[in-house]
C-alpha cells in the first residue's frame, strides 16, 4: 500500500524513520516545527542489540562492564553478549541524514508545508507533561584530567553517593580513558533545581571519590525528560517516537525503543498494511514502571535501595534484558521480590495494567 509519507519533527525519531524511506513506498518529507527550541547534543548509552548494529559501529567506547554503588554496596554486572555503548547524538543524525538524503527524503520547514491530500501524517513534536510529572533531569560535563584516574574497564551507571536531598539523586559516570570521561548528575524528581547545584554535585562528587580537582571540560551538556504515561502532542495526529510512547516510562530510555516502534511498522508495512506505530513496550512493564515511579515519586529516598537490590538480584545479561523490554516472566519475578515491600504493595494498590495502544495515521 503506497502513501506519500509526512512526519512533523527532525529529531531522532523523524531521522531514524528517514534514513530507512527506501525501504517504505512512496515519498517521505519531514516537516522542521517553527518553534523547535535549537537542537542540543548528547551523548547516549544503549545496550547493543541486533537493531543497534548500525549505531555500535558509532560508539565512542564500549564496556563489559557497569555498576550501580550505593555508600554501603557496589554490584558489578558484566555481559559480553549485550556490552554498554555510547556515541553522540549528532554522529547518529548525521549518519542518518546522509541516508535520507540518498533516499530522496524532503526536509523543509513548517511555513513552507501544505499537507498532501493522501498523505499519511505523523508527529514527533514532544508530548504533553503533565503537572506533577517525575522529571529526570541531569546536567554532565566531559572532562580530561591530568593523572590517570578513571578506570575504563567499567561503566558506572548510578553512584548514588551523593545528596539525596532533592530526589533520588546519583552520578553517570562513563569512563573513556584512564583520563577521560562524561560525569553527569541526574535527578529523578517533579521539580528542578539550580543549574549550579548539578556542578556542584559533580566538583564534590570528583573530588571525594576520584581525588579529581583539576580538569578541561570538552563537552558539557544537560536536559529534562519527562517520565511517565504523557498524552500526544496533538490528539488528532498519531505519534512516533516519544509522542508515540517510545521513551521506557520509568528510566527515559527511548533509543531502542525508537527504532524498534520503527522496524515494526516497517516490517508491517512490507506485508501490505498501511504503516502506523505501535507503543514498542509491553504491558506487564509499563504496569511495573508505572509503580516504580509512584514509589519514586512518594518515596524518593527508597531510590538507591531499590537499584542497588535489582543489580544485586540479577547478572548482567537479566539486567539489560529487564531494562531493554526483554525479560521473561522469571527475571521481572526476581526484580519484584528484590524490592522493599511496603511501599511497593501501597503504590501497587493504586495502579490496574494499562491498555496497550496501537496509533494510527491521519489520512488527509
């Protein structure tokens, strides 16, 4: 079935589409929003996975090995089948936009979009955070120290020795040399705090646990991502990407999720169905996320104990399979008995499994 092919957006989700329009019929444009706040780069961590072969090719490091640290544990998990990888966003859209362009795809700007009549629409614009929403929002730098400090065998993905006072509060660490490395301080919450308090947080954090205190910053970034079930940006426009439930509700992670939502309506629409995005999680962890972020949200210093359990609790390969969506029923089963129990059986109360939704594309 063949439709000219139109997405509102030219973020990831709109790119990762667009480097694959040779494989859908008919034309792909992607539409630039007038008010689209300027593009920021990022690095992004993605567990490999037969998907991501493209985006492995493109990491900056790869590590066997990550922990989670709390002031009285440290559980290292490593995994050779499923390592941790990172690169930045703009060698990703780049890569992207190369593929597109040899594709034919258009990219032009709002003012200048007439809808076609046939066309099949879709939105990437960012969906709608509601109040009250659990925010993670972090800030990071990328640093080069003069002595030998970082040990580039292991990954540390939460290091919550830091102030708990703001929220579950803890330190992403990616080491790419024994001088070299990304130190962000992330904060799960529902309000933000001072951009200098994430500084702050990270001059204290280097200089108590790496002995760190001089360093050249290369690279500083930061941003919010809201958590939770969001609405669409626009009801009436089928969404993809994180305006398509894309982002994993209880840790922000949509990278994975985008392109597989995207191989999926691929895949479907080689078989002759019209194309249209599916939410890529599953029901049983949008249910367990949603609970998560309930104690999250009521009980916020239940955070470190609740991370370092499930790391304690599984090895590596259960650990990127429960995150990346691919846990069986025995591995989510372990997970749950590794958490604290009250508060897990009072925000279970408040939550029934949501419906799973399948989103549509407009037809004009």
């Amino acid at each position: 079935m063949s439709h000219d092919i139109e997405i509102i957006g030219d973020g990831c989700a709109a790119l990762s589409f667009a480097a694959r329009a040779s494989e859908v019929k008919g034309s792909v444009t992607l539409i630039k929003p007038t008010k689209a706040p300027p593009a920021k780069d990022h690095v992004w961590g993605f567990w490999s996975d037969p998907i991501l072969q493209g985006a492995q090719k493109m990491a900056k490091q790869t590590w066997n090995k990550w922990a989670v640290i709390t002031h009285n544990e440290c559980a290292v998990l490593e995994s050779k089948a499923k390592p941790y990888n990172a690169f930045k966003r703009s060698d990703w859209t780049k890569h992207c936009q190369q593929l597109a362009e040899l594709s034919g795809v258009k990219i032009i700007d709002e003012q200048d979009w007439q809808q076609s009549s046939d066309s099949l629409l879709f939105d990437t614009r960012p969906p709608i955070v509601p109040d009250g929403c659990v925010l993670q929002h972090f800030r990071g730098i990328e640093i080069t120290t003069t002595e030998q400090k970082f040990d580039p065998n292991i990954a540390i993905l939460m290091d919550f020795r830091v102030d708990q006072s703001k929220g579950m509060h803890f330190m992403y660490l990616l080491p790419y040399s024994e001088t070299e490395a990304l130190v962000e301080s992330t904060i799960f919450s529902t309000t933000l705090v001072d951009e200098q308090y994430y500084l702050d947080s990270i001059n204290k954090y280097l200089a108590k646990y790496y002995q760190v205190t001089d360093y050249t910053i290369s690279h500083e970034e930061n941003g919010v991502i809201p958590l939770g079930n969001l609405s669409p940006h626009d009801a009436k426009i089928p969404g993809l990407g994180a305006n398509g439930g894309a982002t994993r509700p209880a840790s922000g992670y949509a990278f994975l999720f985008i392109q597989r939502q995207i191989n999926a309506a691929i895949e479907q629409a080689k078989r002759g169905k019209q194309l249209s995005f599916t939410n890529p999680h599953k029901r049983l962890d949008l249910w367990m996320d949603s609970v998560l972020l309930t104690v999250l949200k009521q009980w916020p210093e239940q955070g470190p104990r609740m991370f370092i359990r499930m790391a304690k609790a599984l090895n590596g390969d259960q650990f990127v399979n429960f995150l990346s969506g691919d846990a069986g029923y025995w591995t989510r089963l372990k997970v749950i008995l590794a958490m604290p129990k009250w508060p897990f059986i009072k925000a279970v109360t408040r939550h029934i499994i949501p419906s799973r939704k399948v989103t549509k594309p407009v037809v004009a």
